[in-house]
C-alpha cells in the first residue's frame, strides 16, 4: 500500500480534520480551569522551589503537558463543541492520563472497545459518527477503516510522531529495513510500523547489540545459519514484518523510533548500528547500508534533562506522576532508580494515604503499598511528571505530601 499517497488523499477530503473549529478561546479558559495550577505557578515563580514547615518540595524544570498533548486535548475539546449532538468515538486513550481520560468520557466520547486478544471492535461505528485519532496516532488499517465507513476524522496526531511516519516512509521508499527502537505493543509504535515497509522494533540496547551479532555473525555454514536465523526470529516474534528475513532484510536498514524513548539510549543504537554497518560492509560503503534522522521528540528530550539535573541534588526521595501504560514516564522514573533514589511512581494524588503510605508503581512489576514512605524530620522532595500529566495532578499531589507530613509530625 501507498501509506504517503493514502495519507496525502485523506488529508484532502471534506471529512478530515486536523484543525480547530474556531472554538479555540472558550477551550483555552476551561482547559486553564480543569487542569491548570496556581501552586506550580508559584513554584515556578520561585526557581522551581518551595518549603512549608520540614518539606522541600524540589520541582523539576520541565515537566507535564508538552505542547503535542496540549494540542490533542485541545482539539477533542472542540470537537464536543463543534459536534454536540453526534456520536463521538476515539481510538485509544487522547493520552496516557485517567483523569482525561475520564473527561472525555463524561464528555460523552466513546473509546473504541478492546477485546480479550487486544484487537479493537470497530463495528460499532457508524459512516456519520465522529472519531478522534489520539496524539499517539493511528495505524494507517484503522485511517483507511474509518475513511471507508465514511466517518468524520479528527486527527489530533503529533507532528512528532508524524515526523517519524514521514522517516520510515523513506526508509521504504529506498528498501532500506526501519529498525524502530520502542514497544510493540505500544500505540505509537503499532501505527509507525504500519507506516514503514520491512522493520524490526527493538525495546532497548541490549535488544539492538543482539541484532547487531546476528548482523556480524549470521552463519558459516547453511546449517548454522538456517539455525540462527531461526533463534532470531523467535527471540524478536511479534516485533517485525510480515515475511521479516534477518538474512535479507538486514543488510540495508535506517534508523526511527517512538518518541518517548529514552533519548540517550536511542542515541547509543543508533550509533550501534552505524558502527556495525560500518564493519560488516566499510566505511565507503557505509551510505549504501545505513541510515539515520533525528526523529527524538524535543519535549521527550527536555524532560529527560531536566530529570537528569535534578537527580544530581540532595533528595530524599522522588515521586514521578503520570499514567502507568505512559512511556515517556516511565523512563523518567529509570532515571531516579540508576541514580539509588527512593523513588515513586503514581499516577494521581489519590494514591496517597490514607496514613503515611503510597501505592505506587515499581519499575516492571505490580501496584505496590508502601508504609511509611515519607521519612521523619526535614525531607526534600524531587518532583516531575510525564507529558501526559496535568499541572493540576502534580498540585494535588504536592498538597497531599504537604498535609501529610504534618499529620506526621503532629502524630
């Protein structure tokens, strides 16, 4: 299939949308009401600092909504207004946030149903209803499904992550693999890789030097090679194209990725693979083998740095915010961790108490309880929060920790 093509008709129809209706003021007021802060303001305003009583609240310098969020849930926003009346359906969660979530729903917006193997009912989806694409995107199967029935779109894509659509495309127009460094599962990733031709995702470093051995190492022998290639498809199953060769299809590959990785380790595979390519087939030919863009998300970067700063003070322990399926928050809490910092993921104030105890979430496991979490004496605080997340979630949460530790201290 045409992707560019089928993107550049469907961009051209009457029932496309991926701009506002002109309801951009009144959205702008009740967006500031529900989820902006006055206390983060504050905190801004004070070199991302504040003190009451024994805690030290240490914000971090970037953090939250990101504009591609803003964007997203800005334009669902006007879509209500624009449709009040019709029946209003998204695709996947707007972004990796409950309590948005949750308004959109009351909002009345429908999500598309999940069934127990993971694959979404569109049968439920008449030609004249109105379906949000969320700021992860959608796969092009799912455009073309929605195109056919006759649906009206809204598109609130990222232009990030369009941007990585626009790379593996040209990856495929040249017949170069996409190696996409992110989650199968994941939403973004599902729609980039519907976008590319020939690709292979790997989740991490360790994953890109496994399929840089098998690039340097495939076999002498038939035996042997038929035998590699065989542990090689088992060992990335689900993560690459249908008829995916290693043999074949690795010998040209380009570079893209989801772009809430951690933006240092897309950096290190990238640089993996360049130098790989560059053994196996010379530095002469290394133009004819490999190919990189920058597809990092500006704001995915800056929250990444901005932890990083922070990670370098004093802190007695650190509280993440943000949905658990979110990405660019979960790798801000491996930060904290690499770092030995007592740290905690939540995804809202209301995992907080009651008692000094949060329920949280750990890195790769389960909700967790944790007592007595808050420390005795003076503490100080780290706090950021993914770019799905709210100013508003991220002063609840510093206003618990505050009334908290003073029970504490009264106790």
């Amino acid at each position: 299939m045409d992707t560019k093509a089928f993107k550049r008709s469907l961009q051209q129809s009457e029932q496309y949308h991926r701009k506002g209706f002109g309801h951009e003021a009144e959205v702008t007021g009740l967006l500031q009401t529900e989820y902006n802060s006055s206390l983060v303001q504050q905190i801004r305003d004070n070199g991302y600092r504040l003190q009451r009583g024994n805690v030290t609240i240490r914000l971090a310098e970037a953090f939250g909504f990101c504009w591609g969020v803003e964007r997203a849930v800005a334009l669902a926003y006007e879509t209500r207004r624009q449709f009040p009346t019709e029946c209003i359906w998204i695709t996947n969660e707007i972004i990796h946030n409950p309590s948005v979530n949750e308004r959109l729903r009351e909002m009345g917006v429908k999500f598309v149903p999940v069934d127990a193997q993971g694959q979404k009912d569109f049968s439920g989806i008449d030609g004249g209803d109105v379906v949000i694409l969320p700021a992860f995107g959608a796969s092009v199967q799912e455009m073309q499904l929605l195109n056919d029935k006759g649906c009206k779109i809204m598109d609130t894509t990222c232009p990030w992550v369009s941007k990585v659509w626009n790379t593996v495309e040209k990856h495929k127009k040249v017949d170069y693999t996409s190696i996409i460094h992110g989650k199968y599962k994941h939403e973004e990733t599902i729609a980039t890789s519907s976008f590319a031709g020939k690709y292979l995702i790997v989740l991490n470093l360790e994953e890109a030097q496994s399929v840089s051995h098998y690039i340097l190492n495939p076999g002498n022998t038939p035996e042997e090679q038929a035998q590699r290639r065989d542990q090689f498809l088992q060992k990335f199953a689900k993560a690459y194209s249908v008829g995916f060769d290693p043999q074949t299809d690795l010998v040209r590959i380009g570079i893209a990725n989801q772009t809430t990785m951690l933006k240092g380790e897309t950096e290190q595979i990238g640089k993996l693979f360049e130098h790989t390519m560059m053994r196996r087939y010379g530095p002469e030919d290394l133009n004819q083998h490999f190919l990189s863009f920058n597809t990092i998300c500006d704001a995915t970067q800056e929250r990444q740095d901005a932890m990083f700063k922070l990670v370098e003070e004093p802190l007695n322990l650190m509280v993440v915010i943000g949905g658990f399926n979110s990405s660019n928050t979960t790798h801000l809490q491996e930060i904290s961790i690499d770092r030995k910092i007592p740290s905690y993921h939540i995804d809202s104030a209301e995992r907080i108490g009651p008692g000094n105890r949060i329920q949280h979430k750990p890195l790769d496991r389960e909700l967790e309880v944790k007592e007595n979490w808050l420390p005795d004496g003076s503490i100080v605080v780290g706090i950021t929060s993914g770019a799905s997340t709210p100013d508003k979630a991220v002063s609840d949460v510093m206003e618990k920790i505050f009334a908290l530790k003073e029970d504490v201290v009264l106790a």
